[in-house]
C-alpha cells in the first residue's frame, strides 16, 4: 500500500522529501514532480551514476571495431598509396578516434535509457495529466494497518 | 620597498644567468634561448589562464590569481634578457644569409619590442585584476592578444626558424595551447602549496577537480594538435618538411626523450584524469602537473638541442635560478601593483 503527499512549492517539497529520506530511506518510493528537480533527483540518489561505465566500454569498443574496420578493409583491397605500408596506424588513428566518439556517445545515450528505466509509455500518459495538476508530490509506504 | 626587492630579485636573476651565459661551458646562447623558451611561455601562459578565467568567470581561479598574477614581472625579465641573444645569432641558419625579415637586428629588435609590449599588456591587466575594477574584461582581451602574439614569435622566430627553411603554420597556436597548458599545471602546483583552511578546504577540493579536469581537456587538445602536425608531414613525406620530425622522432637520443615528453604530457594526465577520485587527490593532481611541466621543458629541449648544442648544466642552472625567481615572487606578500 502506498500513499501520497503533494506539496505546491519545491521548497516545501525538497524539505519533507529530505525528512523523509533521513527518517526511512526505503519509505519513498517515487517522487513526482511537474518539471525535473536536480537536488531531488540527488537527494534520490547520492551514489555516483553507473554512465560512465556505459561510455567507458562504449568508447573501447568504438576504439577497437575503428581499428578493425580499417585494418580488415585494407587487407581486403591492398592498395599501396603513397609508399606507405599497408597497416599504417597513423591514418587509421582517426578513423579509430571518431568511432570512439560515436560508441561513446550511442552508448552513454542507451545506457542512460536503461540506467533510467526509459522508455515507459504509461508515464508518458500520466504526467500528461499531472502537469495540469502542477504540484509536486511524494509517493510513501503506507504504515501496515 | 615591495618594488625595489622585486627589481633587485630580477637583476640578480638576469645577472646570473648573464654570467653563466658568459661560461665557455654554456653552448653560446642555446641553453638561454631554450631557458627564455620555457619560462617566457610558463610566465605568458599563466597571466593568460588569468586572462581568460576574468573573461568565463571561472571561479575556481580565486585560490590561484593572486599568485600567477604575481607571475607579471618575469616577463619583463625574459624582454630584458633577449637581446643577450644578439651575438649568438649565428645559432640560426638563415644568419649566413639574412633576409629582410630574418636579419639579426631586425630579429632581436621586434622580439624585445614585442616581449616588452606584452609585459605592459600584462602589468595594465594585473593591475585592473587586483583591484577588480570594471575595465579588466577590456584589459584581459588585450592580453590575450598581446599572448598570442608573442607566443606566434616564439613559435615562429626563435624556435622555427632554427630548422629553416622547415615551417609549420600550425606551430604559432601550438605553442600558445602548450603555454596554458603549462599554465594550468602550475596553477595545480600552486593550489597545492596555498595556505589553505578547515572553512576553504571543501571549494579547495572542488577548484581541484576543475583544475585536473582541464589539464585532462587541455592534453587532449594538445594530443589532437600534436597529431594534426604529425600526420600531415608522415603522410606528405616531403623530404623539406619530414626532416624536422625524423631527427626528434626517429632519431637517438631524442627518439626516447620524444616517447616520454608524449607520454608525460598527453598520456599520463589522459590515463590518471579517466578516474574521478584521482583528481580529487592533491597529490595525485600536484604529481601529474609537475611531469606535465617537466614534459613540457623537455618537449622545448628537444625542439632546440637537435640543431644547435645546448648545455644542459646550463640549461638546468638557468632553469633553477628562474624556478627560485618565481618561488620568490609566489611567496614575497606583494601585489603586483608593485611589481616594476
């Protein structure tokens, strides 16, 4: 069972949710809010994010799959071009680099997704009505009757 | 009384390195132009770093402006001590046969004349800093280009042409990102000796993991500029240009000292800087900015010791008589308002 306390201000909302925090972590179990609020998303959760893990690998593997597609596609097609070896690390650097960037970037976007439980199409309904409501609000564990 | 202990400190800097500049030991002007090459750019870059933080409103610059504002007056050391330099022109090439431009009076008389307007540049910016008044935004700009100017001579005067005819147009804003580069660095040293307190301490921590977060930034973008040269002159292979490279690159001793300036500039801070409580660490941080430095100076040594011998006992005395300059003037309790 759970119930919910709405509060018209963020002042008053960022104060009883950190009450409510510092009396029982595991009471909230949501908080609503018209627009995103970073001190409660914070005071929501103070470990630092997983993302970076996302970009981190990402970005590894962008760095990886770069070299290989290079590398595979010259062996593929060998054109001696300008003198230089075959496998010329330098010129592949970039090729490498940007694809980096872009795993990097693809994965910190769906790892963000996941990390954020997104996408959830019944939310996307409600808070339609709850911007009309524009309160804030606090969904708590109901005390066992 | 401020200024005149600051002035006596420079002419005994400028005396003493004149005198072992006088030494048959000393390589005839190398290892000065190398020393004049390092510093003039740690002392340029961090009223630059200043410059651009009044601009962005970085607030982080508090704990270290006063002391790289403190910086101003070896710039005037560095303008005095060029024309030193005038009989040893004969270290350049292009002095067998000069040009208009590249003509020995006409090189130390714009270098002294540029180094001289950026130090005055510098002190009117100093001086609107400290006393935060309205007109340091206009003051800093003016800096900034007065810095870029002369860190282009630098680049292009006295450390390019000593490979001419080899040129680079890339090599004027190499050296003015290398010169806030080595400017941040510093700044991490001098977060790391300021007197700090129980209250400043958390802001401390946060100015911290600023500064690491842009020395991390700031070697990317070196690496990045660093590779844009590389990959041009490797890939054209012309036999005028890849000369410059195959002796620093691929050639002992300097292939070994090339690896480790790269690695101590763009490897290390890139590979510590990756993990969020290291740049939280003092030590960690101070650590990585002392090898940036040292990196640095010896990325310069490399830049000049394949074409002319450079002393390096020399180089390493002038160097620790410029290191104890600055210590003095960080630590003497002065604005630079006093400063000559």
């Amino acid at each position: 069972m759970s119930r919910i306390e709405r509060f018209r201000s963020k002042e008053e909302f960022l104060d009883a949710l950190r009450s409510n925090l510092d009396e029982d972590r595991e009471s909230v179990i949501d908080i609503l809010m018209p627009y995103p609020l970073p001190e409660a998303q914070q005071l929501m959760n103070p470990e630092p994010s997983q993302l970076k893990v996302f970009a981190f690998t990402g970005a590894l593997c962008g760095f990886a799959f770069g070299l290989f597609l290079t590398i595979y596609s010259v062996l593929s097609w060998p054109l001696i071009i300008g003198g230089k070896p075959l496998i010329s690390i330098p010129p592949f650097l970039i090729i490498a680099y940007t694809l980096t960037i872009l795993f990097g970037a693809l994965a910190s976007f769906f790892g963000f997704l996941w990390l954020s439980r997104l996408p959830r199409i019944p939310a996307l309904f409600a808070a339609e009505q709850w911007e009309e409501d524009g309160r804030f609000a606090i969904v708590l564990k109901a005390d066992e009757p | 009384m401020k200024a005149v202990e600051t002035a006596i400190a420079l002419l005994l800097t400028a005396g003493l390195v004149l005198i072992i500049e006088q030494a048959t030991w000393s390589g005839g002007g190398a290892s000065l132009l190398c020393t004049l090459t390092i510093w003039s750019s740690i002392a340029q870059g961090a009223l630059a770093l200043v410059a651009a933080c009044e601009l962005t409103r970085a607030r982080w610059i508090q704990y270290v402006r006063t002391d790289l504002l403190r910086f101003t007056p070896m710039l005037l050391l560095t303008a005095l001590l060029f024309p030193a330099l005038g009989p040893s022109l004969s270290i350049y090439p292009w002095s067998q046969a000069p040009t208009f431009w590249l003509s020995p009076d006409f090189f130390i008389l714009r270098n002294c004349a540029l180094s001289l307007l950026c130090w005055l540049a510098a002190r009117t910016f100093a001086l609107h800093s400290n006393r935060r008044s309205a007109q340091t935004g206009f003051f800093a700009v003016v800096y900034l280009f007065a810095f870029i100017l002369c860190q282009s001579f630098i680049a292009f005067d006295w450390v390019m042409s000593l490979d001419y005819p080899w040129r680079s147009t890339l090599f004027g804003l190499y050296f003015a990102i290398e010169a806030l580069l080595a400017a941040i660095a510093l700044s991490a040293l001098l977060l790391a000796i300021s007197r700090r307190s129980p209250t400043t301490e958390p802001s401390t921590l946060e100015a911290r993991r600023d500064l690491a977060t842009l020395l991390f930034g700031f070697s990317i973008l070196w690496a990045g500029l660093f590779f844009s040269q590389f990959l041009v002159i490797w890939y054209g292979n012309l036999p005028e240009e890849r000369g410059f490279l195959f002796i620093r690159g691929w050639t002992a001793p300097y292939q070994g000292w090339a690896l480790l300036f790269l690695a101590g500039i763009f490897l290390l801070p890139f590979g510590v800087f990756l993990s969020r409580r290291a740049k939280e660490i003092s030590g960690v941080v101070s650590a990585v900015a002392a090898v940036v430095l040292g990196a640095f100076a010896l990325e310069r040594w490399i830049f000049i010791a394949p074409q002319v011998a450079v002393s390096v006992p020399a180089l390493l005395l002038e160097s620790l008589l410029f290191a104890a300059l600055s210590l003095y003037l960080v630590t003497a309790d002065r604005a630079p308002a006093a400063s000559p």
